[in-house]
C-alpha cells in the first residue's frame, strides 16, 4: 500500500489506527490539523478518502500482509468487528472497570481476544486500555486482573519496538485520562519474562545500578531448579535496567569439565538469558590466594591438619582445634605445604578464625581451602589448593559488582557466614536475596544422583528425557514458555513447596496446541481393517489443513479410499453410526471374526449423516503403501517416592521398574516431512514431539509423548 496521510484532531489522536498501522506496516503521514470533535480521515494517495476509525481500522486489516489481522474466516471477521464497536463505547466510559473484569475472565485461557493470532481487535481493545491512562494503572498495580494485565502487557512485550513509540506520543493525549500515562517500555520493564507475576522488588535497587549473577558449577547439565535461579536473575536485571553476570562456580576440578561448561552455555541460550559477560571463579585464583594468605597474616585465619571427620565433628560439638592458636609462622609454613601439594599439605585446611561458640554452625571455623590434585579443567596442574564455594563466593561477588546475591532458602542459615566473610576481607557489602529451592514430586535434583543414574546406564545420557535437566524436559516437548511462565508464577517466595509436574505440563499444553500440527496414527497390533462398499473406486487426494483454526500450521495430503484402518478399540456394534474424521458419517454393517478376533469390518459411507448426531468421531488412515512406522514413546518417573530426601540414598525400593513403554504404530504418509524437535498433536492420541525423523521406510519415526497434566503411570498402563 502507498503512504497515506491520516488526519485527525490534536485533542484526540486515534491511537487504535496509528498503532495498528505500526503493527500492520502501512506508512502514514501524520496529520493532526483537523479541528476539534472531527472524525479521523484517511487520504489515499490516490485521492481516495476513507472516514471513520472502524472502517480505516478495517482497511488497514485487509490491506496489510500480517496473517488473520481480520480473523481467518467470516466468523472470525464478525468477531473482531464485535470488539471494534465494543472497545470505544465500553473502555472509555463509566463502565470502565466493569469492561476490565468482562475482560479478565475472558481472557481466563485465551492469547488473543479472537482466534489464534494477533488482530485488530487486540488493536483496538489495547489502545482503548492504554489510553484510558491512570485508571488503568490503578488497576494494573493492584493486581486485580492478572489475565487483563497478562494480555496487556503481552502485546506490549511482543511489539514494544512499534507500539512504545505510539504510547510514549499520544497515550493522555486523546481525551480519555487526561494525566500522562508513562512511556511503555517503563509500564512492562518488570513484567518482560511473564506478565502474569507478581511484582517483587529488592531492596535497596536502583534502576542502572543493579548487578547479579548467576553461578552454575560445571559438575553437571544445568536442571529445573537451576532454571529458576536463571531466570529469576534474568528477571531482576531486566526490570532494573541492569547487568548479569554468568559466572562459573569451577572450585572443585574433581567434579567439573568442558563438556558441563558448554552445555550449561547452551542451556543459558535456551532459556533465552541474556548476559553482559562470562566470568570464571577460576580467573580470580591468583587473588584468592593472595587474600587468604592476607587472612592468615592478620590471624583471622588458620592452618589445620586435623582429620577430616574428627574436624566435622569438633564444629558440630564447639570444640576448638588444636592448631588454632598457631602462631602466623606456623601457619605460612603449612600454608606453603599445602601451596605445593606435598605429603604433609595434603592432610591440612586453611580455616576462618571465627567463632566455635556461635549457634550459627556455619561461623564455626569454615573451611576456606583444601588440597587437590586433580587437573582442573582450565587451568590444569598449575594449583593444588583450592578455594572452597563458600570463601570464593562472597569475594567474587564484591570484585565483581555484583550488588545483590540470589541464593535458594537452603542456604540461609550460611548468610550470616557470607556477610562475616566479606567483614574479615575488608571487602563491601553484598545484599543476599533469598528464593525458595523449587522441589518437584518424583524428582531427583541432586547432581551427584542424575550422575548415578548416568554413569551406570539406567537413562540415555544427561539428556534423557526422564531427566529434569533443561535438556532433558526440552526434548521430552516442553517449550521454555513454559517453564519461565511456571517458574516466574512463582516468584521469589521462601516458601518451601513440593510442585506438581502436571501443572507445568497444563501450561504447556496451552501454549502448544492453538499451534502445533494434527496428524493420525493407529496402533500396529490393534488395527482392524474397514471396507467401504460405497468408497470411491479409485483413490483421490484432498489438500486439507494441519490445524484447522491455524493456518500456520501448513496444509497436508489426505488419501481417500474404499480400504482404510481403524483401531479395535473403535469397533463397538454393527449398525452404528460413526464420523470419520474430515471425511464424514459411515455405518458399520458387518463385523469377521476369527477365533474370538477381529479380521475384518464391512460398512458404507453415509455421507449426508449429520456429524453432529453421532457419538463417536474416528481417526483412519487409508489402506495405501506409503503409511510411515511410527515408535511411540511414553515416560514415566525415575522413583516412586514424591520426596526422596538429601541424604536419603536410591534403592530398590524407590527405583520405578517401568519407566519407558514403546508402543508400534502407522501415521500419515505426510509425517516423512516432519523435523526433529517438531511437536505434533496425534489426533485422540495426545502430543508428541519428533526425537528421530524419517529417515528411511524400514526405520520408524520416533515420537515422544508430551504429557497434558493428565498422566498416567506408564506402569498401569
């Protein structure tokens, strides 16, 4: 479309129009010269004119190239011409709040007010709200309607680069809400990640001052517990315009190696966190040392050779070592021992002098060094001492600018060891922000279990699909969409809870089906085959849609034939009246049997039966050569225990015998062209996602199932 001119009053710019031109990409010259009370006209550059903001709002929608702008059928279209007429009259007058709660419910479980994608009825609702400015602000900051305020600011997210520079220029200036509303980008920044959280502050930020990080050790794939402290630091940053840090925790060389780093890497992209830069605890070794021979010369720290477990034991008693009133010479010397990883250093620990009284057992002396001999994994053999997380931590933090330190709730009790740390170095302040361990049922989070579970071959590798590692959830078919919005719901709350896999996998499921493809399988070894004796004598093809109300999804080709399959499960009694799906009506007429088994079904096509009437509508696949072999993959929990504690170790007993079933079946010829990773829904099967694609007639396709918050144990079944 060529530029247009769009006039219209200064005292009431149409915020709906400029915005969806924004959105739709046609090119207006703005034109505010009209005088007051006028109707905003569009002038066309080929002299042409349109007036009114509903009817340009309808031209802009069927000129731009945007998908279903005015809906994807005649239904749709009526629908969004509804919204058109009851945004303006509903939103900016005395019913405003009662039209915000009408919204909120019917938002419940929606994306967009009308079908599957963006229209201008989204448009025209949004700038209505926008403009309306304090009263909407009001209402979004008291949280009263957190679908509403989802939606809100999920448009403004999505096509903030087009819509801020809308809102910044005309929101307070239209007639509706006279006070200036504040620039967009201000209104969403907390709100970035997931729009339906609430807001949490840390105390004592700044806008542009803040910096955190996030601080994996590389001794495994980064799981869904670590995805919360990710994205919870991602979600601070964000909201105040500030930095993080991706740090890696690499203390202790006999755990971590390259292969966890990269991978940590590649979970980090996958969940979308954006960082300033990557540090190492590892690049502060040097000055590590230096501090804590600092330490060990002011006599705030000593060298210890007392064995291992008697040492544990004397912390947990009160007990004071006998090599803490060392004297510093002392101290220096085995400092030096242990520095070159000799007989006599590899029996020590350097240790805080703080205080074996404290009732906090963590400021009982901590271990700030231990000697290893490990190559590490960066700096190979050039060390044989290495800090502990709980010395390194609190120093990296200070060197680093780090201003406010997020830390699971499990570590509370050494908060007051973190801050006495960074008192005895000399070094400033760092807050410590707190959030609850998200635990799930079912569900080991242990690294050094997963690791178990790897090393003797009971998974396929780290990335297995029973696995909570990001890598592993991802494959079995969650969207990271998902997991941010799971995670971020629940804020950064102390509480300690056991959650529910079913309700991750419900908000899946939202996100997947307004959009993934339908295809049709049937099982291999419960298939009956049904001969039409008024199908088609020669078989014809029809190009039919993969998502009936998305069309996106792309088209497929459906063989029609006399011979088809369905499953037994399907077959109930002769003179039955049944659908099959995007065909129409058949009656059964006959079933064969043979020793107690079904061989064959006879019926007929009764093609003018109304779909409506009939109870059951059947999936089929045509009796043709090309029918692709599908392996279908169910899973099930590792364990069978909803809780199995830190210390509590695997066994027999809470080991899950059946954790994966493999189920044979035969999908549609156009199943060849899926992609690995694609996720798909089998028509009354459920979603599943594409592990292995086609490669060749003799090897199946390997589907994951995806579970819909509704599963069922693999073993009942």
């Amino acid at each position: 479309m060529e530029e247009a001119r769009l006039a219209f009053a200064q005292d009431s710019p149409p915020l709906a129009i400029i915005a969806a031109a924004k959105i739709a990409g046609v090119s207006l010259t703005i034109d505010p010269s009209l005088a007051p009370g006028s109707v905003p006209t569009l002038y066309l550059g080929s002299g042409d004119f349109i007036h009114g903001i509903n009817t340009i709002l309808r031209y802009i929608a069927r000129v731009t190239t945007v998908p279903s702008f005015y809906g994807q059928d005649a239904i749709q279209a009526a629908d969004v011409d509804q919204w058109l007429e009851y945004a303006p009259v509903i939103l900016s007058g005395s019913e405003f709040e009662a039209a915000c709660s009408f919204l909120d419910g019917f938002l419940a479980s929606r994306t967009f007010l009308v079908g599957y994608c963006l229209s201008i009825a989204d448009m025209v609702v949004w700038s209505n709200i926008a403009g309306s400015g304090q009263r909407w602000e009001s209402l979004r900051r008291s949280k009263k309607y957190q679908n509403l305020t989802r939606w809100f600011n999920s448009i403004a997210v999505d096509y903030a680069g087009k819509l801020d520079e809308v809102a910044a220029a005309y929101v307070g200036k239209r007639g509706i809400g006279k006070s200036p509303a504040p620039c967009l980008k201000e209104k969403v920044q907390d709100l970035k990640l997931n729009t339906s959280i609430p807001e949490i502050d840390l105390p004592g930020a700044k806008v542009g001052e803040v910096c955190v990080r996030f601080a994996p050790e590389p001794s495994g794939y980064l799981h869904i517990g670590h995805a919360k402290a990710g994205l919870l630091n991602k979600y601070f940053a964000e909201r105040y315009n500030g930095r993080l840090i991706v740090r890696f925790d690499d203390t202790n060389p006999s755990k971590e190696n390259n292969e966890f780093v990269e991978n940590i890497m590649e979970d980090i992209d996958t969940m979308g966190i954006k960082y300033d830069r990557v540090t190492y605890t590892s690049d502060y070794f040097p000055k590590l040392m230096e501090m804590v021979e600092s330490l060990i010369k002011q006599g705030k720290a000593y060298v210890d050779d007392t064995p291992r477990e008697q040492m544990r034991a004397e912390r947990m008693a009160g007990v004071e070592s006998k090599c803490r009133n060392n004297t510093v010479e002392e101290n220096l010397s085995l400092w030096r021992e242990m520095v070159n990883g000799t007989e006599i250093g590899m029996q020590c620990y350097v240790r805080g002098k703080l205080d074996m009284l404290d009732p906090n057992k963590s400021l009982r002396d901590p271990v700030y060094y231990r000697c290893n001999t490990v190559p590490h994994h960066r700096v190979g053999s050039k060390y044989k001492v290495y800090p502990t997380y709980d010395f390194a931590c609190p120093f990296v933090d200070a060197l680093e600018g780090v201003t406010h330190a997020l830390r699971s709730s499990e570590y509370h009790d050494r908060n007051a060891q973190y801050y006495r740390i960074l008192q005895d170095m000399g070094l400033r302040r760092v807050e410590i922000f707190e959030f609850s361990r998200l635990n799930m049922v079912y569900t080991l989070l242990s690294k050094r279990k997963l690791l178990g579970f790897v090393q003797n071959k009971k998974v396929d590798g780290w990335t297995d699909p029973r696995f909570p590692t990001i890598q592993g959830i991802v494959r079995r078919g969650l969207k990271i969409e998902a997991l941010t919005q799971f995670i971020l719901e629940q804020g950064a709350s102390k509480n300690l809870n056991l959650m529910e896999w079913d309700k991750l996998w419900t908000i899946n499921k939202k996100i997947i089906d307004p959009v993934c493809a339908r295809h049709t399988a049937v099982l291999k070894d419960q298939r009956v085959l049904l001969t039409l004796t008024n199908g088609p004598e020669e078989p014809f093809v029809r190009i039919l849609p993969r998502h009936k109300k998305y069309e996106g999804a792309g088209n497929k080709a459906t063989t029609f034939t006399n011979r088809i399959w369905l499953e037994y499960a399907d077959v109930m009694s002769t003179g039955q009246e049944v659908t099959l799906m995007d065909w129409g009506n058949a009656i059964l007429k006959e079933i064969k049997t043979e020793n107690g088994i079904i061989t064959q079904l006879v019926g007929e096509l009764q093609l003018e039966g109304s779909v409506k009437s009939t109870k059951l509508k059947l999936t089929w696949l045509p009796d043709i050569e090309n029918l692709v072999s599908l392996s279908l993959v169910e899973f099930d929990y590792l364990i069978t225990k909803k809780k199995l504690e830190e210390n509590e170790e695997i066994s027999t007993a809470n080991l899950n015998p059946c954790t994966r079933r493999e189920i044979s079946a035969l999908g549609d010829p156009n199943m060849q062209n899926l992609k690995q990773g694609e996720i798909i829904q089998l028509e009354r099967k459920g979603y599943y996602r594409c592990d292995v694609p086609f490669i060749r007639p003799a090897k199946p396709i390997v589907l994951f199932s995806i579970p819909d918050g509704r599963q069922q144990s693999v073993a009942n079944k």
